[in-house]
C-alpha cells in the first residue's frame, strides 16, 4: 500500500493491518454479493478468487495480529480507526 496521507501505513501501522484492511473491505464486497446475487456465478467466482488469493494471507495476519498483547492490537486499532476516518 502507498504511504499516502490517512492509509495505515502512514499512521505507522505494520503490513499486517494493511492486509487486514483490504481483506475486510474485499469481505464487505463479497457480503453485499451475497446479499444481492447468492447464487450468481460472479459471486460464486469473486468467492472463489478471494479464498484463492487472499484468505490466507488474511488468515495468517490475523492470527499474528491475535497473538499480540491486548494493549498493542488496541492502540493499533484505535490508530487504524483514526487513519480511516
């Protein structure tokens, strides 16, 4: 992700919250396909490329990002809340 002023990245935020970031916006998408189009092939395909190039790496910041004590995620989410705002 570009360093540009308000993305995580320039709050100081690490790769990790940037992944996680993109996931949930991509997962947002993906919600509202569901909602309008379940049975869609397009929404079968877009479910289908997320699992197959994103779940994984998501899957695997997340897991870092939980293992971080309560105090650090915290500050960082409050500063990615802040970056997104």
């Amino acid at each position: 992700m570009t360093d540009t002023a308000g993305s995580p990245a320039s709050v100081g935020l690490g790769a990790d919250e940037v992944v996680l970031v993109r996931a949930r916006r991509r997962l947002r998408t993906l919600v509202v396909a569901l909602e309008m189009a379940p049975f869609a092939e397009t929404t079968r395909q877009a479910m289908q490329t997320y699992l197959e190039e994103d779940a994984a790496a998501a899957h695997a910041a997340f897991v870092r990002w939980s293992d971080l004590p309560r105090g650090v995620r915290d500050r960082r989410a409050r500063l990615l809340r802040e970056a997104l705002s």
